[in-house]
C-alpha cells in the first residue's frame, strides 16, 4: 500500500510491502540493551496486554514475547503482516493489517501501546483519539527508535550518499542524537513521563549492511526494481572498497514514554 506526506521524501510514494522480503530478513537487528530499556520501565512484561502499532514484520512482539506479554500486531501493509505471522510462528500473537488511525479495538484493551520506527508516520490528530480510547487508565504510549550516525561512521556516511544518487528526495539521511518529537495533540490526553537517548554500536557484514540499506525507505520501499537493481550492484562495490568484511556501525536509541492522564 503505497503511502504518501508530503513532510517524508517530498511527498514521493513509497509502499513497504515491496520491501518485505528484506526487511525479514535485514531489519531485525535491535540489540538486547534496546530491549532491556522497555523491560527496565516495567512495560511490555507479564499481565500487560501490549498493542504494537506498524508492527512491520513482528520484530518487537517476536523478540518480547519471551517476557510474558500478550502481544497484538497491526501494521497498514498485508505484506509486512504476512512475513510477521511466518516469523511469529508458534508464538501467541495476534495479527491485523490496519492502519493507525482505524483500528476500532474495544475501549480499554491494552495497557501499552507501543510504536517502533513508525511514529512519525502517522496522522497523530486522527490516530491519537484512538489510542486514548483502548489504552487502559494509567495505560501507556511506548514510542522507540533508532538510527545509525552518518556524520560518525565513513561507511554509514557513504552509504546515504548513494541512496541519495539514485533518491535525491529521500529524507531519511543526515541523522543525529535527538530526543523523539511528540506532536503537540498528545498533550490534552497525554502527559510525557519518560524520555532517554543512548549510543548503540550494531553489528554488520558487507552483505547484511547492504541488505539493512536495501530495506530502507529510500531504496527497497522507493524505487523500480532495475534502480534497486542498480544501485545494489554500485552499493555491493563501494563496500568492497572501503569497508572490512565486518565491522560495527554506530547508532543511537532513543525511547520517549506517554502517560494516559
């Protein structure tokens, strides 16, 4: 499902189903100190219902499951959803494909919220209402991210600059240590109780670094298939010239916590 703003990319379309196969296979690479962050706030863990919204493809509840919850995955694309019940087999979890803003869960349903990688995806004025609604009272808005650090990493920086070759109108480079942004319409209902950033070194091959760029919004998710096609092969030789067969890339992690009021 393609997916458009016109604050993202220039308003160019991009539709993560196409990158799906990818992102199974190259986005799952959230360190355990990424998780012990959530598990250290007392969320997401025995007897909470947790809600995991653009769930992409289960990577939060497929990795937290193990702690107790009882997890809930929705995500806009059937695709994302289709790779998130493979790799969720076995594992209690529940899947919908449903966007943000129309998913009609019963009032009072979790006592987390959760939103990995995808907040600022969202139509927060339409979205919002509904999260009030089916959190529980206490309950709580979970947002979580991270990124890796072109401006301290050559291999990092190089590889922005071809996906900006071949997708001048991406958005997703040049990013730096900053607290996550919460839209101003969460204040009424909402009150921030939490926010942390901290330094994350990730490990890569040349193959898996790729993988990880190809699944990117501004490649896999963008482009025609002979410009992935293109730019893979361009990618695969710059990372020959300049990187290790492994080396680390750094990254941040950034968490920010909501109290339902």
């Amino acid at each position: 499902m393609n997916i458009a703003h016109k604050n993202i990319d220039g308003g160019k379309a991009f539709d993560w189903g196409r990158a799906s196969a990818d992102y199974a296979l190259f986005r799952d690479i959230y360190p355990q100190e990424f998780y012990d962050k959530i598990i250290n706030r007392n969320l997401c863990v025995s007897g909470q219902n947790v809600l995991d919204t653009g769930t992409g493809t289960g990577v939060l509840p497929r990795h937290m499951h193990r702690y107790g919850a009882k997890w809930t995955g929705t995500d806009i694309s059937e695709n994302q959803i289709e790779q998130a019940k493979i790799l969720s087999a076995g594992m209690d979890i529940d899947y919908h494909t449903v966007s943000a803003e129309n998913m009609d869960f019963p009032d009072c349903s979790f006592d987390v919220i959760t939103a990995c990688q995808c907040f600022f995806y969202f139509n927060h004025e339409q979205a919002m209402p509904g999260f009030f609604r089916m959190l529980k009272p206490e309950g709580r808005i979970l947002v979580l991210y991270m990124a890796w650090l072109p401006f301290e990493d050559n291999i990092a920086g190089a590889s922005e600059k071809l996906v900006l070759k071949y997708n001048p109108a991406w958005s997703g480079a040049g990013e730096t240590v900053q607290p996550i942004v919460i839209p101003g319409c969460y204040h009424e209902l909402f009150e921030p109780v939490y926010h942390e950033e901290y330094p994350l070194n990730i490990h890569f091959t040349r193959e898996s670094w790729n993988g990880r760029m190809k699944a990117c919004r501004g490649i896999g998710a963008s482009l025609a298939e002979k410009e992935i096609a293109a730019w893979e092969q361009e990618h695969m030789k710059l990372l020959a010239e300049i990187a290790p067969p492994e080396f680390d890339i750094p990254h941040y992690g950034a968490i920010a916590e909501l109290k339902r009021k």
